[in-house]
C-alpha cells in the first residue's frame, strides 16, 4: 500500500467514529421527542376525558336534585304538608 492509501484509510476510519456518534445523539433526541410528544397528547386526553365526566356528574346531580325537588313538591300537593 503505497502512504496516500494508507492515509485516507485512516482518515475515513476517524471520520467514522464521529459520524457514528452524531447519529446516535440524533436519534436518542428524536426518541426524547417522541416520548415528550405521546405524553403530551395522554396529557390532553386525560384532562379531556375527566372533563366529560365532571360534566355528567354535575349533569346527573342536577337531574337528581330536579328530581327530589319535583317529588317532595308533589307530595305536599298531594297531602297538604311534608
């Protein structure tokens, strides 16, 4: 092998080990960014769905209250007094 040879062998063998690493550091920040992303929208869905529910709760405790109001109103119609 004649030095020229020998020293672009060397020179793209220390390019390599840097290439390597970048792509590495790339890739573990695209994961990062990924996994950051996912919880974000869990995030959002969860505050959604707790919404939703809080919504029906206050929903089925009005209907509730409505109701007991309707029958205890009707009972003293009914009787004349609770």
């Amino acid at each position: 092998m004649n030095p020229r040879t020998i020293t672009m062998v060397l020179l793209l063998a220390a390019c390599s080990v840097p290439a390597y690493a970048s792509l590495a550091s790339d890739a573990r920040a695209f994961k990062q960014n990924v996994k950051a992303a996912g919880k974000q929208g869990g995030h959002a869905v969860r505050d959604a769905a707790h919404a939703v529910g809080r919504g029906a709760k206050e929903a089925g405790h009005a209907v509730g209250t409505a109701t007991k109001q309707g029958w205890h109103a009707t009972k003293k119609a009914v009787k004349g007094s609770d």
